[in-house]
C-alpha cells in the first residue's frame, strides 16, 4: 500500500444537483460481468457523486508534469477521484468537485467533455486502440462556469492503471528518491508483476513502456487520431489513450493538423505525435536516473523510433489485410495518404475504401475517381484473402466527427439524451457497419480545409 499524505489525499465526493442518467455502458457492463441497476437511487447518487458504494475508497492521486514542453510543477486529480478497483479495472469519477489538486478549478467535468469522452473512449476500443473506458454518464442541473454557463455531469472512467510519466516526475523533481522508489515498486506488481523482484527489472519494465508507447502512437497516426494535448501528465504507463479533451480525427491527411487552439506553435499536431511521445520518454528516463545507469536508459530510448516504425508497419498492414513483410507496403502507404492529403474523403474512410469497392461514407466522394480505382487494383494485388474479414471489421464505415459530436452535444443540451444512446449501440454493433444515426447528424460535413480547434476544457 502506497502511504495517504505522500502519493494520495482522501476526499469525499460532492454531489451534483438533480442527476439523471445519461447513458450507461451496457456493453461494458457484459464485459465485465457486473449488474448496475439503474432504477436504484442510491446507485444514481453514487455515480453522480454523492453517498459512495460499498468498497469505494474516494482518493485524489498527486502528480506533476510537462505541459508544452514546459514543467508545470504539482498537478493531480483535481476533478476525478479515484475509488476502487474492481473487474479488472480501477474506477475513477470525473467531476466529482474539487480536491486539493484542483488549484483554481472547480473540479467539475460538463456535459459537453463528458460526452466527448465518453463516445470517443468507447468508439477508440471499437477501433481496435488501447484506450480507457467509460462505463457510465451522469448529466445534472449543477451550473458550471466554462467560457459560458454550462452543466456538471460525472463520468465513470475505467482503465488498467491511472499511473502517468507525471506521478513518477512529481517525485523526482522533489528529490524524493525513496517514495519515487515505493511508486516504481508499486507500478510493477500493476502493470508488470511477472517482474517483481527480478533483476535489472527497471531497464525490462522501461523497455516494456516504450513498446507500449510506441505501439500506442502507431495506432493513433493510423487511424489519423489527434491527441491535442499530450503532456506527460496525460502519458500512462499502461499504454492505454488518456485524457480525452480537445482530440478529433483528421479530415484530409495533413501532418500539421493542429486541433487545440492553445497549440499556438503545433507541438502537439498530428504528426508531430511520435516525436512528442519520444520526448515524454525522455522524462520518464530521467525519473529512473537515481536507480538504473544513464547510458542504459540512453540507449533503450534511443530504440524507441525504430520500435514506432514496426509497430505503424504492423498497424497500417493489418488495417489493409496486407502481409506486414510485403515489400511494396511503405511505398503503398505513402502513395494513400499523398491521395488523400486533397482527394475530399476523410483520411480514416480510407481503410473501407480500399477493402470493399463499393463503400460510401460519409465525406464526399473522391474527384479522382480513376486514382482511386488504380490504388484499389494495386491493393488487390497485395492482400491477402484471410485477412480481409477482419480488417474489414476494423475499417470505420463512420468518424466520430467533431460537427457529429456538436449535434448529440446540442441535443443533449436540450434535453435529448437519445443521439448519445444510439451512438453507443451503433459503436458496439461494429464501427465498420452503417450506422444511421451518424448519417442524420453528421452526414453534412463542413469544408474539407475549414479551421477547427477545440480547447483542453472540452
């Protein structure tokens, strides 16, 4: 057990006003083998921050971190509260009130992020991505000041650990070498106990960060994700994508795609990813500097580039039903997003279109109609008949657009909590089936080239 005071604070939940739910994660509630009964009040309640459940244990984590590249100093949980783990999972509520890492905030999450979160966690897995989850999603009449007056709402996140490049920052850069030892110790028999007390298990589970680092970005630059705030703070150890605020997918392919409107200079533009990934190592290795000598940790970083390549190469080979060894792949790729970089189809539409010649999406169609038609035969000549299916499976026949998003956003708003609801069924039957409801609210997309920025609040 990690010590209250050093690596945690307790704190109690504040409730919202009038909660009612949302949605909740049915799927996920199979998965995980677990009844909620959502007729209960006292079930509501807890979800939505009031009187806690059997077994829950409401803590604040501390931490610290980069942000743009900048130390920030002290950071923490200062709208999520993590309280218990539980089905393979530890559950964590956002916008619970405030904490003693809330700093100016008001620790409250809005209906809008909320349901940002939400649908994108749930529609990431659905791809096929290491993401957290969410299992559950609370809307109230609690009024919560953002760039206008807004609504509190709570959602329950599920993920394999909390634990960022952040918590064992905090530690180093307070010199406090034995509990940034005790924090180490404590993500190995998490995340990685077929290591505890092995030796040199320090450069092994590093190493193991890396890969699963490496494999994340990899899955993110193939579906054309955009993070929009990838501090080290939103960095977790486990691999899974964290942190869900100003994220989108790219329309055209363009490696300067920049979705939040903080990024003055495009640190964290789209295929600047890798490399800011590659950097967030970095300060991972140095927290490791007391405990494992620099040149090792120099060189396990310096593997993290070729890693990346691999596991891209895997990714993009797997979506495309493609042999990873085939020699004309890197080639192929490139020549895809070159067409796509101007073509009027959305980038992650291009997976569908390669796999089945008679796709319709949602974006509007290819002006080339001969280009597309001449990449289609030269991918029928590289796949492979077995792979078909299941990438198939994976290929998004819809994005979960931001103007998408704005429609269920805005209905919700309102009122309407059923947008939220049928894009959840949608994303469990299969991202790659037609889904009717994304074609009613987001059928309509805006230009291709027009300027969209979200802030790190949504």
């Amino acid at each position: 057990m990690l010590d209250e005071g050093i690596f945690y604070a307790k704190v109690s939940p504040s409730a919202l006003i009038n909660p009612r739910w949302v949605d909740i994660n049915e799927s996920l509630l199979k998965e995980i083998n677990l009844p909620l009964d959502a007729e209960d009040p006292q079930m509501l309640d807890a979800f939505s921050g009031g009187p806690v459940l059997d077994g829950w244990r409401p803590i604040a984590q501390v931490y610290s971190g980069h942000q743009f590249g900048q130390w920030a100093g002290q950071l923490g949980d200062g709208r999520g509260l993590y309280l218990a783990e539980c089905c393979g999972f530890e559950w964590h509520l956002k916008g619970a009130g405030k904490t003693p890492f809330s700093r100016f905030g008001d620790g409250r999450s809005v209906l809008r992020s909320a349901i940002r979160e939400y649908l994108g966690s749930e529609y990431m897995h659905a791809l096929g991505i290491s993401t957290t989850r969410a299992l559950s999603l609370v809307a109230s009449d609690t009024p919560v000041q953002r760039e206008t007056l807004e609504r509190g709402a709570t959602l329950m996140r599920l993920a394999k650990s909390h634990l960022r490049i952040g918590h064992l920052e905090h530690f180093y850069h307070q010199n406090s070498h034995q509990a940034l030892g005790e924090l180490i110790e404590f993500a190995i028999r998490q995340l990685d106990s077929d290591l505890e007390g092995v030796p040199g298990r320090l450069e092994e589970v590093f190493a193991r960060y890396i890969d699963r680092s490496a494999k994340l970005v990899a899955q993110w630059m193939a579906v054309g994700f955009v993070h929009g705030v990838m501090n080290t703070d939103n960095t977790a150890l486990s691999g899974e994508t964290l942190d869900y605020g100003p994220y989108g997918f790219l329309m055209a392919y363009r490696d300067d795609y920049v979705i939040n409107h903080t990024d003055h200079t495009g640190r964290y533009a789209y295929g600047q990813q890798p490399r800011v990934m590659h950097w967030n190592l970095g300060c991972l290795a140095e927290t490791l500097t007391p405990f494992v000598p620099v040149e090792t940790l120099r060189s396990l970083l310096n593997s993290f580039p070729e890693k990346y390549r691999h596991h891209y190469r895997l990714e993009m080979a797997g979506r495309l039903a493609i042999d990873p060894q085939h020699e004309d792949l890197p080639d192929f790729v490139d020549d895809l997003k070159t067409f796509w970089a101007g073509n009027h189809m959305f980038y992650p539409e291009l997976f569908a279109s390669m796999l089945d010649d008679s796709f319709v999406g949602l974006s509007r169609p290819a002006e080339d109609q001969g280009a597309i038609k001449a990449h289609r035969e030269r991918w029928s000549t590289m796949a492979e008949a077995s792979l078909i299916e299941t990438a198939r499976e994976r290929a998004p026949a819809w994005m979960l657009s931001h103007w998408l998003l704005d429609e269920v956003i805005e209905s919700a708003e309102s009122g309407d909590y059923s947008p939220v609801q049928l894009l959840r069924t949608a994303i469990h039957r299969g991202v790659g089936q037609h889904c009717q409801i994304a074609s009613e609210l987001g059928g309509s997309p805006p230009d291709q080239n027009s300027a969209y920025h979200l802030s790190c609040s949504s």
